[in-house]
C-alpha cells in the first residue's frame, strides 16, 4: 500500500532558502516535497510503499534523515510524523 508520510525536524535556527531546495531534490525520488524556507525546522512528504503505517513511517523517516544528510542539513531530531494511506485519502476527497 502507498502510504503519503509527512515529517518535520526541529532546531535552532532559521532555515535558508538554498537550504529547502535542496532537501526538495533529495526527497524527489520518492515523490517528495519539503518545507520550511524562514522557520525553525524543515519538513517534506514522502510516498512509501510499506504494508502498514507503522511500516512507512519507519522507512519514511531513515529516507528523511538521509535526504537532510544529502542535502546538508544539520542533523535534527524527527519532532513529528503523520501518515495517510492512498485509499483514506482519495476517501476523504471522495
């Protein structure tokens, strides 16, 4: 199943521009954007295929880390992860 999996790392100080582009290219292969041009953390969303939730959130944050890691972002603690599969979202969007 596809699981659609949002992340966040929090720290202590402001993220660049340069910075979330490149996170974004990082996370692209696995259809991902990234967020947090001005705030005290980055973020993305992730699509894995992993058989349950808990599963894909597990994959999705070691992706996470090493797409930070590539990107050349400090080392942040995961402060937040959500998923929703493919199916609970078309249901929601009817």
């Amino acid at each position: 199943m596809r699981w659609s999996i949002s992340l966040r790392a929090d720290g202590d100080r402001a993220m660049e521009r340069e910075e979330i582009v490149e996170l974004a290219d990082a996370v692209a292969a696995w259809e991902g954007i990234a967020s947090g041009i001005g705030t005290y953390s980055y973020s993305a969303q992730l699509v894995i295929e992993a058989p349950g939730p808990d599963q894909a959130v597990d994959i999705a944050i070691e992706k996470f880390t090493a797409a930070a890691a590539v990107a050349g972002l400090p080392a942040w603690p995961v402060a937040w992860a959500e998923s929703v599969s493919d199916e609970a979202e078309f249901e929601e969007y009817g």
